[in-house]
C-alpha cells in the first residue's frame, strides 16, 4: 500500500486492492449496514434505504467510493460513531439499481480496511476522512504453511459437499495472496458480525489465515459427522 498522494490532486490516495492499484479520496461518506461485514476483495450486495444511506450512495455516484462500516446493534436506525465497529471497509461501487420506490440496491466490491473517525459532516450523510490499514504481509515460512493449510482444509470441506463444484477448488487454488484468501474464506463462512469484524480489525494476513483455519477445521467436522 503507498500512503503517497498523486501530485495531481492532493485529495486523493492510491490503495492496493489485491493486484490493483486504486485511486481514493481521503474524504468518503460512510454506510452503516446491518449484520454484514465486507472484507476487501469481495462483492457484496446492499439494499440501501435510509434517509443518510440514500444520500451517501448518491454523493458517491456511479462507480464512486464508500465507506461500509457494520453497526454494533443492528436495531439502530440511525447510528453514530460509537454504535459502530472500530474498522470498516472502503468499497467501490459497480452498480446501481432501483429496487423499490424509497430504497436502491448496491453491488459493491471492497477495496482496503479503513479505521473509522471522527466525521467530518452528518449532514445531508456522514462523512469521514479515510485512514488506511496496511496489511502486514511477512513472506517466510510460517505464513506460507498456513496458506497452504487453509487452502487444503478448503478442498476438504469442497469434496465432502457434493453440491459445491469442483471447480472451487481450481478457484481457491489461484487466489493470488494470503490476505485475499483469508478474506474469502471469512466472507463465506457462518460466522456472527462480531466474529467478521475482529478478522476485518486484524492486519496481519497469518493471523487471519490461523483463525480461518480453526474454522475451516471445525466445519470439516460438522460435514463428516
């Protein structure tokens, strides 16, 4: 990730997403969603209707950026600062659809890990500026048994359920990094919002990869029995 700013506009900031290099603005409206948690490199779709969403997504526009950040209680309807988790997930949005007359659908991809801040504007949407987590990447031998490892647990829980196709294997196969991995892993495994947003916090790609190994494990388990 390179913190430095384009000489062209300083109110932009270049992010690594996976093998892609991004352009952001450092000042994002923020989405509060209700029990999903978006890891980068993912796609998720959102229905978006309230007052403050509705304006957030259309301050972005077409193929613009947000800020996704889970609340802690998905009761809120209007949530502040503190009702939310402490990082959320810059994402860029692919599309737009109308789903109903008070509310849109949102297919967006997730970008980079951000900690949330002190917003900026509420007011017509919440508004915050951007602070980036670098994802802590060391290359050496234990980070790569761990790739692997989750990556073999992933083929198991495949085979064991013959409605999953064998060409998820190939997939998971290729991912090309131990972060994006564990980020996959976690976007499509039964776990509760809290649980997401603690791997979501976490910057080091092994200690992700060793969680979703506990996980993967126990879901081997399940299967067999």
């Amino acid at each position: 990730m390179d913190g430095d700013h384009p000489e062209q506009d300083d109110l932009e900031t270049l992010l690594v997403a996976g093998q892609e290099r991004v352009e952001v603005p450092t000042e994002l409206g923020v989405l509060p969603v209700r029990d999903v948690v978006i890891f980068p490199g993912v796609t998720v779709p959102l229905a978006i209707g309230r007052e403050r969403s509705l304006a957030a997504l259309d301050a972005a526009g077409p193929e613009g950026f947000l800020i996704v950040a889970t609340q802690r209680d998905a009761g809120l309807d209007d949530p502040g600062l503190d009702d939310m988790y402490p990082v959320g997930c810059i994402v860029r949005i692919v599309r737009v659809i109308d789903a109903r007359q008070d509310g849109k659908q949102a297919i967006v991809v997730g970008v980079a890990r951000t900690r949330l801040q002190t917003p900026v504007a509420y007011e017509p949407a919440m508004r915050m500026n951007i602070d980036p987590i670098v994802e802590l990447d060391v290359d050496d031998a234990v980070r790569d048994a761990r790739w692997q490892r989750v990556i073999q647990l992933a083929h198991e829980v495949i085979d064991l359920h013959e409605d999953y196709p064998e060409e998820w294997k190939s997939f998971v196969q290729g991912i090309p990094t131990p972060g994006l991995l564990a980020d996959l892993v976690a976007s499509t495994l039964p776990l509760a919002p809290d649980e997401k947003a603690v791997l979501l916090a976490e910057a080091d790609p092994t200690r992700r990869l060793e969680r979703m190994a506990v996980h993967l494990e126990r879901e081997v388990t399940i299967a067999e029995t």
